[in-house]
C-alpha cells in the first residue's frame, strides 16, 4: 500500500543522513520513477524532502527534520504491532492499549495518511477461532500475558490431558513462559520448564502465580518455528496405524479433506501407478482403524479399503446396509 511506503520512506531518510534513488528503490522494492513520484507527494504534504542532483546526489530530509511519532508508552507499541488482532487483544487485556497507540499514530500522521487504519480495517479482518466453536477465552490469560511481556517466570498448577495414565491430573511447576501461540481459537503457551521447552494450554491452567524474579531471554529462541516444529510433531504422533486402500482419481483428490492433509500428500505421491480402472492403491497412516472408519467412508465407492481386513469387513457391511436402506 502506497501509504505505507511513504511511511517507510520518511523513516529511511530520517535515518540515514542521504539515500540515492537506486538505495530507496531497493529498500523499497519499487523502481527510481516511483521513488521520484513518491518524494514529491511526500514534499506536496509538508514533509521537507530535499532532492539533489549528480552523481552524489540523493534525497534528505532538510533541517533535522522528524517524524512525530512519538509519545507511545511500552504496551502501546507493543500492542501496535498486533492491532489487526482485536480479539487476540481484547483477550490477552490489550484493547485499551492498542486503541490508545492507534490514536497517537493517527495524530502524527499526515492528514491524507489519516484514514490508513479505518480503510485497513474496512479491507481486512482476521476471524482466528475455526467454524462451529464458540471461542471461549481462559480466564487466566490476561495474566500470562503479563508475564510474557514482562520475561517473569511464573508458578502454575496445569491439569494434564492425553495419554490415560495421567489424564485429568493436576501437576505443579515453575515456567519461564517465552510465547504465545493462537491455534484456531485456542491459546497455547510455550515455555521453558527446566532445560526443556514444551507447549501448555492455557484453558488447562487451574492457578497462575507471577514471580517477582525474571528469567534471562534465550534470543535464540524462535517462536515461530518452535511452534511450527512442535505442531507438525504432534500431528505425526497422531498417525499410530494404517492402512491400504485403492482410490479413484476423484478419491485421490478428495483424499485430502478427510484427515491429515500431509499425510495424505505423501501417501499419494507413493502411491502405485493407475490400473486399467484407474484407481491407485497406497498406504495410508490413520490416528485409528475407528477415526478411520468415520474419515474415509465419507468418500463412499471411491475409496476401496485392502487392509486391514477388519476394516475391510465393516466397510463391506456399511456397504450392504446402505444397499438395503436404498433398495
């Protein structure tokens, strides 16, 4: 958006004492023409931009010139930068905040560029939670919250879930909790415990503590692609069987909308070549033989099961049911 850039553009230069043409287009990624355009739209709206000509010529701002983007306190450009984000806001008790940087920002802005947040928000809105829950926001939330942005470690009662030997009981610990992760409506921290990093949710927390000390930041630690490794290992720990089938060319492409998409992927791209019926047969890795009853029935006469011949047999039988019910 071209607001935007003149935004970066007056940063560049009241940065750097000159930038030539070719140092803005590239910084930019536009061309010298639009560098051109765009310094003059930035001098017709008051901002002093000084072209000079030559080979050691360039732009700059004349007299010291600065933008007045002032005055922000911490939370406030803290939550500036998730403002498109409202109800991750709202829930982690940032709202206020971000309506109070928004504010400032569009005071210091010139009065053309004055729109840019109402025209971004009449453009674009994220819905994170998936269809048919109603999100539900933990009430303690807000609290780690705080102590994320603050790097204090805190002193928590979790209620474990998964496996059965220790489904539903409560343990201690003390974390440093380094993020938090929004997956389809649900909030996860992750946090140092010990030497480990692990993911916690927090609709599982039963009593949060902040501490009064603060833990030294690892910088090397990437949320984003900690989340995206943890995620990824979850969703393999979830294929414990599997299975053979053969499926039509339709049922290879509906294949991928009935469990885990890169499961499915990589089944297909192993998959025999097409028979003279054009079907392929593959292995498919399933959470369970039941989850993949419910999943692949869905695809009806496209899909055949192989093996194993237990669940051969209960589709043969859904299959003979079905015949009676539409005789």
């Amino acid at each position: 958006m071209r607001a935007a850039r003149l935004i970066k553009m007056v940063l560049l230069l009241q940065a750097r004492p000159a930038m030539t043409a070719a140092e803005l287009a590239a910084e930019l990624e536009v061309s010298e023409r639009t560098v051109t355009r765009d310094a003059q739209a930035l001098s017709d709206a008051g901002v002093p931009v000084y072209a000079e000509r030559g080979r050691a010529g360039g732009y700059r701002l004349v007299g010291g010139y600065r933008t007045r983007l002032t005055g922000l306190a911490r939370d406030e450009a803290e939550a500036l930068f998730l403002s498109g984000l409202p109800a991750a806001l709202r829930e982690m008790g940032l709202e206020d905040a971000a309506s109070a940087a928004r504010l400032k920002v569009s005071a210091a802005l010139m009065p053309s560029l004055r729109d840019a947040s109402s025209s971004a928000a009449r453009r674009f809105h994220l819905d994170a939670p998936s269809w048919y829950h109603e999100p539900e926001t933990p009430e303690l939330l807000p609290v780690i919250a705080d102590a994320v942005w603050d790097d204090r470690l805190v002193r928590v009662r979790y209620r474990r879930g998964g496996g059965r030997d220790h489904a539903g009981t409560e343990v201690a610990r003390e974390l440093a909790p380094y993020g938090l992760v929004l997956k389809a409506g649900i909030w996860y921290l992750c946090a140092r415990a010990g030497e480990d990093f692990r993911v916690y949710r927090i609709d599982r927390f039963t009593a949060v503590e902040a501490a009064d000390e603060r833990f030294d930041r690892d910088e090397a630690f990437d949320l984003p692609g900690f989340w995206a490794e943890r995620a990824a290992g979850f969703a393999r720990s979830l294929l414990r069987t599997e299975v053979t089938v053969r499926v039509s060319e339709r049922g290879s492409r509906m294949l991928a909308y009935t469990g885990d998409r890169a499961a499915a992927a990589a089944a297909l791209a192993e998959a025999s070549e097409p028979g003279p019926d054009g079907r392929r047969t593959l292995t498919l890795p399933v959470e369970s033989l039941d989850v993949a009853y419910g999943q692949l029935l869905s695809l009806g006469p496209e899909l055949e099961v192989l093996a194993p011949e237990s669940l051969r047999t209960r589709f043969a039988d859904a299959a003979e049911r079905l015949r009676e019910l539409y005789r």
